[in-house]
C-alpha cells in the first residue's frame, strides 16, 4: 500500500496532528523506515504489517529516530485499517507492548480509539525539573500546584509542567537544539504543558525536540500518560477528560481520554481522523 497522510484527533474535517501510515505485508529495514520517516516530515510515521491471526506487527519513526509508542500515529493507523480491512478492533504489536485499535468509518471521517499501553507515573529529579524550567523560561511560580511536575508514562516516557495560566502556555517558547539535548538525555519523547480550564478539560502543548520537531500539534501518548497521571492524583476526572491541543499553532486539536478506576490500567484515548488533502 501506498503510504497515507492521515491527520489523526481533527477537529472534525479541520485541524489534527498528520501522520504517514504505511502498510504492507513485511516491514522494511529500521534504516529505510528512519529514512521514509525523514522523508514524509511529519512527527511520526508508523510501519505496519501483518502477523497473522489478525494481529499486526507496528513501529512509530519520528524524522530522526524510532519510538516505542505514538498516539496520533496509532490513531491514524486505526483508520488507514478500517479503511482497508473494515470497521473493526484490530490488535497491534509494539516494541515494547501490546494494545489494540479500533476505527468506524462515518462519512469522511473514521472514529478512532487506542487502549494505551499500561501507566504510570513518578516524581521528577530536582536538576531535571531545573533544567525544564529554564529550556522554557518559567519558574516555579508559574506551575500550578494542583498538578505537580512529574515523569509521566503510557506507552513512551514525558515530563509535565502544568501552568497557571492560559497566556503562559500561549507563550511557549524553547531553543530546538538545547530541548533535543535535555530530552535524549533524560530518554524523555517530549514535555508536556498543560492548563486546567475545568476538571475535565484541559489545555495541553507538546513540545517533541527528541524527534527533531519543534511541537506536536496531538499527542495520544502523552494524552493516554498524563490521564493516568491524574488518576494517580485522584483528580476529579469523572471517568474522562477532553484534551484541546494544537490550538496555538493553528492546527486545533481534540483528544478524549477514558479514565478507568484501576491504577496503572490503559487508558483509552479516542478521537476523529481525516484523510489530508493535496498540499497539506
């Protein structure tokens, strides 16, 4: 199959994080996988091929690495597979775990649904917490208490820094380089910043230097890590959270997160996905 450019989390027939999904019926070499990734220039691009017994076989390439689990690029998978195989649950083989996706055609759009891999979350080394702050010029006055900084995981590890303010999450700022560093060696995919409008719905901003980008317009991985986070926290989510992201870069966003009530348990993280139009 040819590879698509799907743009998963859209805001209906707007917005989304594009994605390249490529399926065939073997993958190919991880070095011309990076080299596809690099070419197609999105944050990620997943290789997908059959295992047999209705499972396939999944690995996610940012332009200058590989990575253990992307959300947006699972989604997109999910719909590329409904497209392809009819609606349906289909289970996907990681690197490192094994989950499922689910896509239902409706018109244009596909719905599309992952289970995360499992959960958790852990405090954050005081010189790493330095370190993040100053990468995007923030103090500790600018965090918002209620969600303390945290290593946070579903699937890929991310740092959160949750803000008290909108206009400060408007304002995110970082060098590309220095970011690249702090994250490579800290293994982190990216950092997340995110506000609370209410309980369960909040801002998010994903900044994703370890891939060579500099934002990330939806993340379903760091969607499905900080849901479990906030269940960590017992955070008033009420079985489920709405995540708006990409909304400052012009490419706004939606993620749902479904919050089950057992700690470390996957989260399901769902939204829409769109075929991208010529020149996207």
């Amino acid at each position: 199959m040819a590879l698509q450019k799907i743009a998963a989390f859209s805001d209906g027939t707007q917005g989304g994080n594009p994605a390249g999904v490529w399926i065939g019926d073997q993958l190919p070499t991880p070095a011309d996988m990076q080299r596809i990734a690099a070419e197609v220039g999105f944050s990620e691009t997943a290789f997908a091929a059959p295992l047999g017994d209705g499972h396939w076989r999944v690995r996610y390439f940012a332009p200058e690495s590989e990575v253990p689990f992307c959300g947006h690029a699972t989604t997109a998978l999910g719909a590329a597979l409904a497209q392809r195989e009819g609606d349906g649950v289909f289970a996907l083989s990681l690197s490192q775990a094994e989950i499922t996706v689910e896509g239902r055609r409706t018109g244009d759009l596909v719905q599309a649904a992952l289970q995360s891999p499992l959960t958790r979350s852990g405090p954050v080394p005081a010189g790493l917490l330095a370190d993040a702050l100053a990468l995007f010029g923030l103090s500790a006055a600018d965090l918002d208490p209620r969600i303390p900084p945290a290593l946070i995981h579903g699937g890929a590890d991310h740092l959160v820094l949750a803000l008290r303010s909108r206009a400060a999450l408007a304002a995110m700022h970082y060098a590309l380089d220095a970011g690249r560093r702090l994250m490579v060696n800290a293994k982190l995919v990216t950092i997340v910043l995110v506000w609370v409008e209410s309980d369960r719905l909040l801002h998010t901003r994903n900044a994703f230097a370890s891939g060579g980008v500099l934002e990330d317009p939806a993340t379903g991985a760091a969607t499905a890590a900080l849901a479990g986070y906030l269940r960590d926290l017992g955070w008033p989510h009420g079985g489920a959270i709405d995540v708006v992201q990409g909304e400052d870069m012009g490419m706004r966003s939606r993620l749902r997160a479904e919050i089950g009530p057992v700690p470390g348990s996957s989260i399901r993280v769902s939204g829409t996905a769109r075929w991208m139009g010529d020149g996207e």
